[in-house]
C-alpha cells in the first residue's frame, strides 16, 4: 500500500472525502420521505451530481479509490453473510431439508434460462449490425448487481423471506457464475487455456479448508468460550477475525487474478458458516461498520464516475442504449416468471426488474465508456 496517498501535504486531500460522507449523512434524510425510492438510488444521482458530469466538486482521489474498493468487497462479503446455506448445500442425511422447491436449484434454472435467452439475443443484436462479440453480449445481458439487490431487499425487510432469498440466492448465482465464465473467455481469448485459468481453483480450495475444518474447530467449547471473552468493547476479537478473513480472500483474490468480489463473497459465506445463533451481535457490528462508512462511499464514486458527456455528445448511443436495456430486461424477466411460479405475479415481476437493477448502469458504461 502506498502510504504516501495518506501522507500528502496537500491540505484538501481529505475534503473530497468529507463531501461525500456529507452526501452519505444527508441522502438518506432527503429520502426518508420517498420510501419507494432505494437509498442506493439517491447516492448514485447525488454522486453524478457533485462528479465531472455535473459540479465538478468530486473526482477520483487515491484515497477514495481505495475506500471504493474496500466498499465493494464490504458489500460482498456481507452479502455472502446474508445467503442462507441451508437453501445451498444439501441435507447430510441426503433429505430434502424442504417440501419446497429448494431456492438454490431454482436459481440456477433461472440462470440457465437467461444465459440461454441472452446467447440467442447477444447474437441477434450482433447480426443487426450492433457490431461486438455476441458471447461478451450474453454475459452483459445475464450479470446482475449483487450489490443493488442485497441493500434493497434489506432496506425492504424482505431478505429472510423465501422470496427475498430467491431473489437474493439467483442474483448471486447471476454475477458470480458470469464473473467466472467471463474470466475463463478473457483469459483464454487472450492467451489460450493455460494454468492461469486453473489457478482460479486456489480461491475454491482455500474455501474448501475454511468450510471443511473451521466450524468444527470454532465451535469447540473452549474455543467459543476464549473467543467470547475476547470480545469485549476494546478488542472485538470476532470482527477483527472477520475482517482478516475477508482481506486474506481479498488478496487470494487478487493473486489469482479474479475480480476481487469473488473472494470477498467466499469470504462472508466463511464467516456465515463460523458464526454461532449467538453470534447476531457481530453480523450487526459489521453491518454498522460496512453500510455506515465504506459502502456508501463506493456507490456515490459509482455515480461520480459516470460519464453522462459522452452519452449526450453522442444521442445515437443513447438509443443503442436504450435497445440493449429492453432487451436485457425481457431476459431477466421471462425466467423468474416461468420458474417462480409459487409466488405471485407482482413479486415474479418486481423479482426480475429487481435482477436487472444494475443492467442500466453496466450496459450505459459498456456501450459509452
């Protein structure tokens, strides 16, 4: 890390900063009265606002790259915490563990349908002369926002519903699939299948570990116990373990050359597999530490780094825009209302505008950028 970022003489390097935790204190109070519209919403707008595309009052610094960064995997590894392993990993007796259909081979079906629907729609908008590869198209067109959807199902109270978990179980399958598929195409269309692609399986194995060995240990009386009185107000022991986990998947993350929210999400998935019933305080610790600083910080710099200029300079993008959108809409909605058929049809219909949340965002920075 380059600590000279953190060092510099320059006496406003902070106050970029301070605008945009002053950004992340107010929005939330200007939308306290407009409770359909999702927080996450309001910092992205208020981030396009005080960016270049607007103000001008905010650009990209070192430190808040840094703290952009760190908010993204905040986000995913509390995600990863919120996904509910029970509906992911079978019964040990090989029982169903419901009469339910289970949500995670739900989600995958979903999957399956939209990456079949966005194959045959990358390459129709490809033979219309959109130009592009038809196969990066279908990864655009089946990747979601993990990290739109976990703030808006918690914001709605909705994330230990069987729909919030459907919902929440198919957007992770959505962009840590597509994340996978499309490291593997990168790394093969550039330099053919070598043992960079198989170094992908380091981040598999070392969950492996944790998942196989960490909860039998942790779960020991004496353990539990030691870790417990080491969890008073001045050490926090448990949230430091946390963090450490997370950061080592970070890094391990990095090393491999996988998108770091990969590891950060294997890494909250640890944390749920090693917390106990008794362990509620430090899901609300890390929450407080996650959605209170950092990940407020990353979506009003998604905002900030939204070059709506090009977009404007060229209004033809903006119809390309506009095509791919629809088309990336009826994709994600076709399969939750073909494959959720146990819910209503206004959850099916909010559950797959809900998936597709973040395809306005990536399709725009796609398509201009």
């Amino acid at each position: 890390m380059n600590f000279s970022l953190f060092t510099s003489e320059d006496p406003n390097r902070f106050l970029p900063l301070v605008i945009v935790l002053l950004l992340a204190f107010v929005v939330p109070i200007l939308l306290s009265r407009f409770r359909r519209v999702p927080v996450v919403v309001g910092e992205i707008v208020a981030g396009i606002l005080v960016g270049p595309a607007v103000l001008g009052l905010v650009t990209e610094t070192p430190i808040l790259v840094f703290m952009q960064d760190i908010g993204l995997a905040f986000l995913m590894f509390l995600a990863g915490m919120e996904i509910n392993l029970d509906q992911l990993l079978p019964a040990r007796n090989g029982q169903s563990k419901s009469q339910e259909p289970r949500v995670a081979s739900s989600a995958l079906v979903v999957y399956a349908l939209t990456l079949g629907l966005a194959l045959v729609a990358g390459y129709l908008v490809v033979r219309q002369g959109a130009g592009g590869d038809p196969l990066l198209l279908a990864f655009v067109f089946s990747a979601t926002s993990l990290g739109v959807v976990l703030p808006t199902l918690k914001e709605r109270g909705m994330l230990s519903t069987r729909f919030g978990q459907f919902v929440l179980v198919s957007a992770t399958l959505a962009d840590f699939i597509t994340i996978i598929l499309l490291t593997i195409y990168i790394i093969t269309f550039d330099r053919g299948f070598d043992l960079e692609v198989l170094s992908l399986g380091l981040l598999f194995v070392a969950f492996l570990i944790f998942y196989r060995i960490g909860p039998a240990f942790v779960r020991r009386p004496r353990v539990r116990k030691f870790f417990d009185d080491l969890s008073h107000a001045t050490v926090q022991i448990k949230v430091r373990g946390a963090i450490l986990v997370l950061m080592l998947f970070v890094v391990l993350a990095e090393f491999v050359d996988a998108e770091l929210i990969l590891g950060a999400f294997l890494a909250g998935l640890i944390v749920s597999l090693l917390k106990g019933p008794e362990d509620e305080s430090l899901v609300e610790k890390l929450e407080a530490f996650g959605f209170g600083f950092f990940i407020p910080v990353f979506f009003i710099m998604v905002g900030v780094d939204l070059d709506l200029a090009a977009a404007f300079d060229a209004p033809a993008r903006l119809v390309v825009v506009a095509v791919l959108f629809a088309v990336a809409t009826i994709v994600k909605i076709v399969p939750v209302l073909i494959v959720g058929r146990s819910f209503s049809l206004r959850e099916r219909l909010a559950g797959g505008v809900l998936l597709n949340t973040h395809l306005s965002l990536e399709v725009a920075i796609a398509v201009i950028g």
